[in-house]
C-alpha cells in the first residue's frame, strides 16, 4: 500500500511541474498579458509601457521579431537590434537566446518560467529586469 500512495505522489508531483520545455512549444507567436516586475525607475516608463503591448514570434525556422502598438524609442531600439536575428531554446537554462553566431546569440536573452500555470518571460539584462506574464495565441507555426 505505501508504494501505490508512493507512485501517486510521485505522479502527481511529476505532472505539477508539466511538459519540459523545447523548441517546438516554443515556436509561436506570444503576446505580453501583464508586467509582473519592472524597474523602479521612473525613466523606463516608456519601455515599461511599450513591453505591456509586446508581441514576441518565434518561428520555426528559428527567426525572431518583436513588435509593440506602443514603440517607445528604446524600444525601436531594441527592434532594429534584433533585426534579423535568430532564436535557439537552451534547456538547461530555459532560456530563449537571440543574436547570431557573431554574437554567440547574446543580443537578448529571454529566461522562460512557470507560475501559477502562467509563462512568464523574464528579461534580466533588459532594463534592469523585467518579467512579463505571456500567452501564445497562435497555434500554428509562423
């Protein structure tokens, strides 16, 4: 008996942590729902303000863009900085690195994570970090 309550604990708590992350869940279009954390000063508004609206498209062919309805100037930045560039997953840090392999894919660094059920991206080296709370709305692949 302790093992069959042992093998539905174990069970259960395997799923609670749910699908290991990789390239395929990935791909996609992803849209910013909320800021969960944002830098305290005042200066990054703008950049706060144009990540609440953020589109994020990971294709399958592993190029990246991302967009926002409002394009700070920081953020324009941002985007002629990731243009044309590529994204590659590493599992083992969950993170999303986009750049080329010029630039070893530093451009821009995107540490995925679980909460509460919710994707959430978080922007460390953005704007003294930054965590976005993100739901994919397209299943296709782009």
């Amino acid at each position: 008996m302790k093992n069959i309550i042992f093998v539905i604990v174990f069970l259960l708590t395997a799923s609670a942590f749910g699908q290991k992350l990789n390239d395929s869940l990935i791909v996609g279009t992803w849209r910013s729902e909320k800021v969960l954390k944002k830098p305290s000063n005042p200066n990054y508004r703008d950049i706060i303000d144009s990540f609440k609206m953020s589109v994020f498209k990971f294709k399958a062919d592993h190029t990246f863009e991302i967009s926002s309805e409002q394009n700070s100037q920081e953020f324009a930045n941002l985007r002629k900085m990731t243009k044309g560039k590529s994204w590659k997953f590493d599992a083992n840090t969950n993170t999303i690195k986009i750049g080329d392999a010029k630039d070893n894919f530093s451009t821009m660094k995107i540490k995925v994570k679980t909460v509460e059920g919710k994707t959430v991206f978080v922007l460390e080296e953005t704007y003294h970090s930054m965590e976005l709370e993100v739901a994919k709305f397209e299943a296709k692949n782009n």
